[in-house]
C-alpha cells in the first residue's frame, strides 16, 4: 500500500497476495503503507482589528435627592474570535462636575475580552473613573484583564495500512502466502504556545475638599488575565493490521503466517502555557487634610498550563495463521503484535504574572492599599502510552 502524502494521512492497504492454480505457493499479501505525521499546530498571526472595545461609561450624573454624583461602568471589552486578540473594557466614568457634592463615586473599568483559540491575547482591563467632592470621593475600581485564548491543537498522526492477506496455496497441494505486514503510525503534532492574559486596568484616584473629616478612596487595579492553555499535542497513528497468512492447498502444504502489525507512533507534545498579565497599580488619592486610602494593587494572572501532550498510537495487531492442508501440512504463525507508541510529555507553564503594589494611602488616618498577589503556574498532563499489539 501506498505511504500517505498528506499531513497526518493513514497509508494505503496493502494488496492481496495471488492464488496459487492446482499446485504451488500463494502469493505473499503487500505491505502496508505508513502513515504521515501531523502537522504542529501553529497559532495564526493576530488580527490587526481586536474585537469590539467595551463602551466608556457615561460621567457626572447627578442624584439631588442625596446630593451625590456619580458615573456609569464601563462596557465589557468582546471576546474574540479565533486569531482575534480580546477586545479592551471600558473606562468608568468620572464623577467630578460639580464639585460641591457630599460624595462622588467614580465608576468602574469593564473587563477585558478573552483572546480567541489560536494563541490570541486576553484584553485589557478598563480604567476606573476618577471621583471628586466635599465630603467622600470614591474613585471607580479598574477592570479585570481578559484571559488569553487557547494555542492550537497538533495534529493526529496518520495510522498505517492494513497489511494485504496471504493468497491461498494450490488448489490440490502448495503452501499459503504470508500475509503483508502492517505500515507504522506516525507521530502526532506539537501544540503550540497560549495567548497572553490581558493587563488589569491602570489605578485611578479619588480627591476631595480641605476640611478635616473629609475622606478620599483611590481605586482598585484590575487583576491581570489568566495566561491561555497551551495545545494539545496530537496523538500517534496507530500501526497498522497483519494481513492473514494464506491457507495451504487443499490436500497438503503449510498455512501461511500472518504479518506482523505496524508499530504505534509516539503522541506529540503539548503547547507552552501563555504568560499571565500584571495586574494594575492601585490608586493614590490626594486630600488635603482628611483620610486617603490607597487602592488595593491587582493580582497578577495565573499562569497559562502546558498543553497536554498528545497519547501514543496502538501497536498493530498481527495477523492471523493460515490453515494447513487436510492431509498433511502445518498451520501457520500468528503474526507479532506492533509495539505501542509513547504517550508526549505534556507543554511547560507559562510565567505567571505579578501583582501590582497598593496605592499609598495620605498622612491623615489614610491607609495604603494591599499589594496584589502573584499567580501560579502549573504543567500540562503527560499523554498516556498507546496498547501494544
């Protein structure tokens, strides 16, 4: 049988061995034909056009029955779609005009879209918006970064052909054939790299009037984006079937041995994890004599898992013996079974991100923000071993 001639194509069965006539020995069955690889997986370049940013959120709407002010969150930032890097999220809106309100409340930052399959990065996380007035200001939290999108997957690899039967000895007296052995598997492909995860949305910051008991509030960072998975790496081609041993001629002649089957080929390795993103500094506020508190720092993104690698291919089974003749004559071996290919190594993990530092908090009574926490980072899964034959 023909080898494959496509990426991750089976080969060709091989073809039957010949009858012998009255007497003489049958023909041998064809081999057959191996599998081609597969191909790696490779992450298409990114779309210069990211999906939709989310919508900045409207400012400086006025509640008289509190004498507050405050402004509308920002949209979220899209998915996108394959190859297409997430889309940004919103800024909040401000809360500042007029300036002689109790408390102002900035609003929050959307969230950053998720990067596509194929390695796209996560979005970036909208910023909070900033806050002014006579008593509390409060700015607006920033958006969380968007989680980078999964590597591509590798490719299965081709299995073997089926190895062709044994023709059959003559009619009267004559050996069988021996069967075709089995063509071998190929290997599967390798994954490739996850997205990067999005950056948290940067700090904003509240102020507010001179007087003692007045109090401003900086701002959350957003969290950076997860780092995407790596692909799967592609499983191994299975090997390909013996084909039968030939029986003998009727009256005597030995029955041909089955082929051996083609061997598993190994599974391909899995795709490196994306990097996790920063995440946004917290915001320092400024107020002249009252408490400021400082915003809390993001945390950064965990880091992308290594893809799972891929599992090996089964061993080909061997053929089956063919029978001896009636009078006299022995019955032909089995054929061997293929040996079975290795399961990959799953992909490496991807750097994590790191969290950002807390906003610092005023000299009176005012706190400084948390610093952000750093993300972890794990392996991909091993692939599991292929049967033997």
């Amino acid at each position: 049988g023909g080898n494959a001639v496509l990426a991750g194509g089976s080969g060709g069965n091989g073809g039957l061995g010949g009858a012998a006539g009255i007497w003489g020995a049958g023909g041998a069955g064809g081999a057959g034909g191996n599998g081609l690889a597969g191909a790696n997986g490779i992450n298409p370049p990114s779309s210069t056009n990211p999906a939709l940013n989310g919508a900045t959120g409207d400012g400086n709407i006025v509640n008289v029955n509190d004498n507050s002010i405050s402004g509308v969150n920002g949209g979220e930032g899209l998915p996108g779609g394959p190859g297409v890097n997430g889309g940004r999220g919103g800024d909040g809106g401000n809360a500042r005009f007029p300036s002689d309100l109790n408390t102002a409340t900035g609003g929050a930052g959307g969230h950053g879209g998720a990067g596509g399959y194929g390695g796209a990065n996560g979005g970036v996380g909208g910023s909070g918006g900033s806050a002014f007035a006579e008593l509390v200001a409060a700015a607006g939290n920033s958006g969380n970064g968007g989680d980078g999108g999964m590597g591509t997957n590798g490719q299965a690899g081709g299995t073997g052909g089926t190895g062709g039967a044994g023709g059959r000895g003559g009619w009267l007296i004559g050996d069988g054939g021996r069967g075709g052995a089995g063509g071998n598997g190929a290997a599967g492909g390798t994954g490739d790299i996850g997205g990067n995860g999005g950056a948290g949305g940067y700090f904003s910051y509240g102020s507010s009037d001179a007087s003692s008991w007045s109090v401003s509030i900086g701002g959350d960072g957003g969290d950076g984006g997860h780092g995407g998975v790596g692909g799967q790496g592609g499983a191994g081609g299975a090997g390909g079937a013996g084909g039968s041993g030939g029986a003998s001629g009727w009256l005597l002649g030995n029955g041909g041995s089955g082929g051996d089957g083609g061997v598993g080929a190994s599974g391909g390795v899995g795709g490196t994890g994306g990097g996790g993103a920063d995440g946004g500094r917290g915001g320092t506020p400024s107020s002249f004599s009252g408490a400021s508190n400082g915003g809390d720092g993001g945390d950064g993104g965990d880091a992308g898992h290594g893809g799972a690698g891929g599992d090996g291919g089964d061993g080909g089974r061997g053929g089956a013996a063919g029978r001896g003749g009636l009078l006299g004559g022995l019955q032909g071996a089995v054929g061997a079974g293929g040996n079975a290919g290795n399961g990959a190594s799953g992909g490496g993990q991807g750097t994590p991100g790191s969290g950002a530092s807390g906003g610092s908090g005023g000299v009176n009574m005012g706190l400084n923000g948390a610093n952000g926490l750093s993300g972890p980072a794990f392996e991909g899964a091993r692939g599991t071993d292929g049967n033997p034959g």
